[in-house]
C-alpha cells in the first residue's frame, strides 16, 4: 500500500490535472438543465429567436466537455498506467534479485499472476479509484448547489 500511495504522490501533479478537468467536466454538465430551462422559458414568452443562441451554448458545452473529458482521461488515466510501470518494473527488478531456490519453491504461474492480474487491479484501482472519489465528490456539491440554486424549499422536499 506504501507503494502505490509514493507512486500517487509522486505523480500528484498529472492527478491534480485531471481531478480539475473532470471538475470542469462536471460543472459544465450541470449547466446543459439551466440551459434548456432558459430556452424552454424564453419559448414559452414567445422569444423563439433566442433559441439559435440557446443551441451554440449547448454545441459549444458538449465541444468542451469532449475535450476536458479528453483531458480527465489522458491525466487520471494515464497516471495510473504510469504507476502500473513502474511497479511492474520494481517487481522485475526484485524478482532478478531472488535467489534460484525461490524459484523451486514458487510456481511460476503464482508470479506470473502477481505480475499481470495484481498489478492490473492495482492500475484498475489507481484509475477508477481517483475517478470515483473525485466525481462523487463532485457531482454531489454541484447538484445541491444547484438544486437549492433554482428551489431550496424542493430541495429541502427531496431530501426528506
């Protein structure tokens, strides 16, 4: 476990990169219901010419979003991949240092397995892991924001 929070440490950076575009990813994904909300009204207050404007915010958020989603994957993703590296080198690296008679007793398939399926969940968790904790985090903050943002007495509602 020390190993795989260094290596997060040490890549702190390429993490915070990609913690910010989902960040940026996530609020931009809450703005498309305002949006729509606003089109919806000047519609129905009978400004229709309004609605172009409406739909270059919409195509303009989703080319944002496509590209800091770009970026939150590359970052996270990436950074994980990097991890999975250098500890699958480590391993290597240690494993040249092991003297023959660990090799009698240990079954090639056993270090086999801790080379690819363990250092895969390692990355898979690395990833995911970031991924998951950032977003929750997020999308939570952002969608009470917002929802106390157009009613707090619904708000209040939904949650009892």
């Amino acid at each position: 476990m020390r190993a795989i929070l260094e290596e997060l440490w040490k890549r702190r950076w390429r993490l915070l990169l990609g913690v910010i575009a989902l960040f940026l990813v996530d609020g931009l994904q809450l703005l498309v219901p305002l949006i729509v909300r606003n089109a919806v009204n000047d519609l129905v207050a009978g400004k229709g010419a309004l609605l172009t404007r409406y739909a270059l915010y919409l195509v303009a958020m989703a080319i944002l979003v496509f590209l800091f989603r770009f970026g939150w994957r590359y970052f996270i993703f990436g950074t994980s991949r990097l991890i999975e590296q250098d500890l699958r080198n480590r391993l290597y690296a240690h494993l040249l240092r092991l003297p023959q008679s660990y090799y009698l007793e240990h079954p090639t398939g056993e270090l086999m397995a801790h080379a690819t399926n363990d250092l895969e969940a390692i990355r898979f968790a690395c990833g995911q892991g970031v991924l998951m904790a950032s977003d929750a985090l997020f999308i939570v903050s952002f969608s009470l924001v917002a929802m106390v943002g157009i009613s707090p007495w619904l708000t209040l509602y939904a949650f009892i």
